[in-house]
C-alpha cells in the first residue's frame, strides 16, 4: 500500500499526464520512461510508475513488459468503436438532459444561456481563438448533459470516455470548416432540449456524432501520424 504522501504525487502525476495527453501534448506512441517522467514531474518512481499503471487502465497508456511505457496509439478500429459506443449512450443522456430541463427551470436557464454562447460563436469571425472559444464551450455543454442526466451509470460511463474524445478531437488537426458546421450542430441541438423535444435532440447528437466521426476518419487519412494505426 502507498503512503499517503505518495498517493498524493500520484494523483498529481496522474492528472498531469492525462491533461497533456487530452490535449495532445503527449502523442499518441510517445515513449513514456520512468526516468524522464521523474525529471519531468518531479516526483519519485513509485508514484510514477502508479500513476502509468492508473493511465493504462483507463486505456490512455500502453505497458509492454520490457518496452517500457507509452502513450497509446490510435486506430481507426478504436477510433469507429468509441464513436458506435457514444452513438448508444449520448442520444438517450440527452434525451434524460431533454426531460430534466423541461421540468427545471434552472437547468432551463442554462441551457439556454449556453444557446446563447454558441450564437455569438458562430457571428464571431473564424480564428485559432475562435475554435478555442468553441471547443471550451462545446466541453461545458458536454458536461452540462452529463450532469443531468439521471441515470448514474449512463452519466459515469459517458463521463470516463471523456479522455478519449478529446484527444481524438485534437488527432483531427481542428478542420475550421468542420468548426463552422458544428456550431450549427450545437445550436440544432439546445434548440431541440429548449423546446423539449427529446426525440430530435437525440436525433442532434446523433447526427453530430456521424458528422463528426467522418470528419476524424478523413483528417486522419491525410495526416495520420505516427501514433496512428490506419490498419487497424
């Protein structure tokens, strides 16, 4: 058992390892040495090599007994997989966010503020920091689904593919012409909850996730990358 202390240097390992990899900092195929880790964070090998076994069960790293650690890599295959799997559970999350809203005011108003967001995000004039604003915003929104939805194994499932989702989002080398539509995407679908539609909502998120899995398939085929598996 860790000492409390290097729980802690863990956790922190952990988080920061998961953060860079989200974001793309960390590859996918990145070699992940203990020796460069510790220099890295600071911290001693134990929590370290706690914090890669942590990552490696929620699939963000590889271990290979005498290979080392490293980030793991992409494949269409598991690129298609988490997205069929996200086409089962985000429609009914929404569907469930549909009914909560309709019956909360509150959940109602923010809602309606986020509708309100993506508005002035789509009259804003297309820049890095525009794509930004709304991949920031799109995440709240997310979440904001996530945390009303009633079924609590719904919400914690779709809540551990997070990791996932957003590193195959930077994967997609952020296509502006693909920013454009998904703000539409986004709008269509507060529109739906806000009107209390629960069918076209999931139909929104539904659609969405087709759209945008096309867009990851097409951009990594241009541009895979060394982390990418295009056989798989």
């Amino acid at each position: 058992m860790s000492a409390p202390g290097e729980a802690s240097k863990a956790d922190l390992v952990h988080r920061q390892l998961k953060e860079e990899i989200e974001l793309g900092e960390l590859a996918p195929g990145t070699p992940l040495s203990e020796l460069w880790l510790v220099e890295r964070t600071g911290a001693s090998r134990t929590p370290v090599r706690e914090a890669l076994r942590r990552l490696a069960a929620e699939g963000l790293v590889d271990l290979a007994p005498r290979q080392g650690a490293r980030v793991s890599r992409v494949s269409l295959r598991s690129v298609r997989d988490l997205f069929d799997f996200r086409s089962l559970l985000e429609p009914a999350a929404m569907r469930e966010a549909t009914e909560a809203a309709a019956a909360d005011p509150e959940l109602r108003r923010v809602f309606a503020a986020m509708r309100t967001e993506f508005a002035r995000t789509a009259r804003r004039v297309p820049s890095q920091a525009r794509s930004r604003a709304f991949y920031e915003l799109a995440d709240r929104f997310d979440w904001a689904i996530i945390g009303a939805t009633g079924n609590e194994h719904l919400r914690r499932t779709i809540a551990e593919l997070r990791p996932h989702t957003a590193r195959l989002r930077n994967l997609s080398h952020v296509d502006p012409r693909r920013v454009e539509v998904s703000v539409t995407e986004h709008l269509r679908m507060c529109d739906a909850l806000l009107a209390g539609d629960a069918d076209e909502a999931a139909a929104a998120v539904a659609d969405h996730l087709a759209q945008s899995l096309a867009t990851i398939f097409r951009n990594l085929a241009v541009g895979p990358g060394d982390g990418v598996d295009l056989l798989g």
